[in-house]
C-alpha cells in the first residue's frame, strides 16, 4: 500500500512507551498508530513532552510560530507535510476566544505554509 504522506499532529504526543500510562501518552498513541495503519508517516508537536528520545516528536509551542517553525527545522532539517493536523487547545471565553482562535489558526497556518514553501 502506497504511502499517504507526512502529517504533523500539533498538541499531541507519540509515545515510545508499547502501552503508555493512560492519559494523553495512550489517547495519543492510539491515535498515531490508527494513521500509521493507513500509510501515514507520523510526527507530532507539543510543548509538554520531551523530544530527546523521541525521533518522531518535537517539542515546541504551537501558539509560538516562529519559535515552532525553527524547532521543527532544528529537529527534521527540511521536512514537508502533506497535513497538518490541530488537536485542541485551551483559549479564552466569549468574543475573545472566538478572536483569539481565529487569528491564532491563522498564524499556525502561515508560519507552516511560510514554512513548506521556502524549503521547495
């Protein structure tokens, strides 16, 4: 079976453990594997898990683009993704989520794009 592509899982964790700890490490897990079965080469971005024995993690803030980007270039040299995949996050309440969602998207989107880009 061919290949998918790449795809960044922002906001998640793959585990090294076989059978992680219940938790985000397990949620998580399960769900990288459930993409590796349909031919995905799995990598993921969070700012809670060290990346030193994990080749398939990097640790960085999404929310902080411009530092992401570099830890993702400093990580995997010049990867590409072919999708980029937001799991959830904390934000404010009322208008103010809605403002700071929105533009937050946004920025993740281009710095990744920005990203992609310049490497081709």
């Amino acid at each position: 079976m061919a290949k998918h592509g790449n795809v960044l899982l922002l906001g998640m964790v793959f585990s090294s453990e076989a059978i992680p700890k219940r938790g985000q490490e397990y949620r998580d897990r399960v769900r990288c594997e459930a993409l590796e079965g349909l031919n995905y080469k799995v990598k993921t971005l969070d700012n809670k898990h060290s990346d030193i024995t994990l080749s398939n993690h990097c640790t960085a803030n999404f929310s902080d683009t411009r530092r992401m980007v570099k830890a993702i270039s400093n990580k995997w040299g010049s990867e590409t993704f072919d999708h980029v995949i937001l799991d959830y996050f904390m934000s404010p309440v009322k208008k103010t989520a809605v403002l700071c969602s929105t533009s937050l998207i946004i920025a993740i989107v281009y710095a990744i794009l920005t990203m992609l880009l310049s490497t081709t």
